[in-house]
C-alpha cells in the first residue's frame, strides 16, 4: 500500500492545484497554459494525467471545472429505483473491487464503541493522505487528511467512538486498504451508526462508480421523501470515504453539496471517476444492437 508514497500524494498535490488555476483561469487553458501553470513541460504533464486518470489532460479539465456536478446529473444520473426495489443487498461493487459490508446492531451502537478494538493507520491514496480504522470485522472509517489537516482528522474520527479501544496498527488493515485504492482484493467494511444513517450509507454503495445522485433520490430510496436535509446530515457523517461513496451524492441544483474532508477532494474524486469510467467506455467493444435492445 505504501509502495508508492512520494507519487500518489504528488498526483493529488498536482490535481490539487490544477483544480485552483482552472477556477481561477476558466476552462479554455489550453494544454501548454496549463502545463506551465503547473511548472511542467506538457509531455509530463500529459503522462501524468493519462497515467493516472486514464484521459488525456485536456480531457482531464473538464471533470474539474465548477460545473461538472451539473453535467454528471445529466448524463450520469442514478435514480436508485433498481436499488430501492432490490432493498439495498449487502454486496455491492466498486470500480473492479469487491465489498461487503455489515451492520453493527443499534445497541452496539449505542453504546459508543465500547468493547471494540479499533486499529488505525495513515495510508497514502490517490487523494493524498488517508487515515484508516478497522475492527476486526473491516474497515470502519476512512479519512482524508490533505485539506483539513492530520490533527485535525484525528481527533474527528476518535470522537465518533469515544469508548472503544485504539492501537495503531496499519499492518492489520492494510490489505482492506490496499484492496480500496485499486489494488486486488476484497474490501471488508463494519457499518457502525444509527439506523437511519446505515440506511442512507447502504443507498450510497448501491450508486455505481462514475454516476451520481441526488439527497432527495437518496431520502425517497429509503422510504423517507421528506427527509432531504436529514439524509444530507447522514451523508456528511458518513465514516468510510469513498469506499461509501458520498462524494456521489450532489444537491438537485446540480450544486455540489458539502463534504466532510474537503471540497476539493470531492472534485478531484468526481473527476478521478468520471475520467475512469469514460476511459473504460472507450476501451469497451460495443455491443450488437440485437442485445442493447433486448438487454441481454
């Protein structure tokens, strides 16, 4: 998981920064603008970006202006009908990674934590540095640490459990771990809140990677219509990052919304997404018209 520490924060750092100058410029930098901005000679800067994204840089921009939310709600709009109707299984699929997930009951719940041992550990990921906590059921928080500070993000995950037990032991969850950020491998998580927010989490693993929704397609998901600014809470307490992918969750508006550990890192997530998914629907041989129609 550490293979490559130098490199992968570097990617965020870069993308980071790249997200500020396309603000701050528009869209229309072309490539040696940006590259320059940047401070690099537009062939690194083009193998970067098609390396890492799989897209061209140029491509690249368009994930990370302000209003690629309001593009993806209307290309990439996931209703979660399919999913409300199937009742949110537990077995869902990210990117080529498998996850399973439980839930820990309301009174274990309740009683804050106490009597887990919980093992954590700092991670380098493709959005910079990640700080992970698992039981021995899985990974129970996920956070990133590049906009608000390691201390910071810390001390919000200790809180979430205040009776538990921790030990600093990033051996025991770095395969969890590694298997999140692209690696093989299966991804075990522990679901630890209240009913209401596991089940909000539970319609978040259902949206697809590369696809969007909206809080309010989340609050009539789980039975709850009227409930939007109560799903939004539980979305921004969500405890796993972009394993519980929040960052697909967007206001109706096409406005982003909040995330926890960062705007910027929401962008850089919606973007490393986007690029991907678009990168493989590329790649993918198209199919007989006989079978699109039928859905075979």
């Amino acid at each position: 998981m550490n293979a490559q520490p130098l490199e992968t924060q570097y990617h965020y750092h870069v993308m980071r920064r790249a997200i500020d100058v396309i603000d701050s410029r528009g869209p229309d930098l072309t490539l040696n603008e940006l590259a320059a901005e940047m401070r690099m000679s537009p062939s690194h800067f083009q193998r970067l970006f098609t390396g890492w994204a799989g897209v061209s840089p140029k491509r690249y921009q368009q994930y990370l202006t302000l209003g690629h939310a309001k593009a993806l709600l209307k290309t990439r709009h996931t209703t979660l009908q399919a999913a409300s109707e199937a009742g949110l299984s537990g077995t869902g699929r990210l990117h080529d990674l498998f996850l399973r997930w439980e839930a820990m009951s309301p009174g274990e719940f309740a009683q804050g934590g106490e009597g887990l041992n919980i093992r954590w550990g700092w991670f380098d990921s493709p959005f910079g540095a990640a700080l992970a906590m698992g039981t021995d059921r899985g990974l129970c928080g996920l956070a990133f640490a590049e906009e608000t500070g390691r201390p910071a993000a810390m001390q919000d995950m200790l809180a979430r459990w205040p009776k538990a037990r921790f030990a600093e032991d990033p051996d025991a969850i770095a395969p969890w771990v590694a298997a999140a950020f692209g690696q093989k491998g299966e991804a075990r998580l522990t679901l630890i809140g209240a009913p209401f927010q596991i089940k909000v989490w539970e319609a978040l693993l259902s949206i697809p990677s590369g696809q969007v929704t909206t809080y309010s397609d989340i609050a009539g998901a789980i039975g709850h219509p009227k409930a939007v600014r109560a799903v939004g809470t539980a979305v921004g307490r969500n405890p796993i990052s972009w394993l519980i992918p929040c960052h697909r969750a967007l206001r109706k508006s096409g406005g982003l919304g909040g995330y926890h550990w960062g705007l910027p890192v929401k962008r850089a997530m919606l973007a490393f997404e986007a690029a991907r998914a678009d990168a493989m629907s590329q790649d993918r041989p198209a199919q007989p018209q006989s079978q699109a129609a039928t859905g075979a």
